[in-house]
C-alpha cells in the first residue's frame, strides 16, 4: 500500500474518533469496532513486513514502519477513548506525523 493510501486511512479514522463527544450509538459502535479491527490488521501488516524487509542498509529511502505503527496505536487510543470516555478530558493537540519514509546517510567510505 502506498504511503497517501494510509495517510488517508489515518486521517478518516481520525476524524471518527473525534467526533461529538457524547456516547456512542449502537450502529457507530459497530462500525468504530469495525474500525479497529482493521486497525489491527493494518498493524500486523506492518509489523510482517517490516520483520520480512530484505531492504539494503546502504539504500538512501526506507519506511518507517515503527513510526507507521506508532500512528496506528495513537488512533486506535482515541477509538477506544470515543467508545469508553473515563470523563470530560481535553483533547490531545498533537498531530500525526504522516512521513514515513527514513532517510539514510551513504556508507561513510574508508580511507
């Protein structure tokens, strides 16, 4: 999947989760479960294919993959926040980071 696909993915999650803040209703419970089993997958994908990467240490772009699945726990943090507020808290301002390409530096060549 290409990175705008995820992006996307995160952003239209985000916006579920925060919603209004009053309870949720049966039919967007459903469907905010639904929501966080894809989160899951997503995550497992991403940790199978970072754990599966061949990707060459000299190579100067690589995923982030742990920053990808940090993105995803955050998200699925406010999912289960919408489902199950514990009281009236503010909002967390901070924004995902949504690059998830690593630059790498050349091999520094011997002398």
């Amino acid at each position: 999947m290409s990175t705008t696909v995820f992006r996307c993915f995160l952003l239209l999650s985000l916006a579920i989760a925060h919603g209004s803040g009053y309870a949720a209703s049966a039919d967007e419970q459903i469907r905010l479960s639904m929501v966080q089993q894809q989160l899951d997958n997503i995550e497992r994908l991403a940790t199978q294919t970072e754990l599966a990467n061949t990707t060459e240490q000299n190579e100067r772009y690589r995923f982030d993959y742990p920053r990808l699945i940090q993105d995803i726990k955050r998200i699925r943090h406010g999912v289960q926040g919408y489902l199950f507020p514990s009281r009236a808290q503010p909002r967390d301002p901070a924004e995902l980071v949504g690059d998830y390409r690593l630059d790498t530096l050349p091999p520094e060549s011997s002398p």
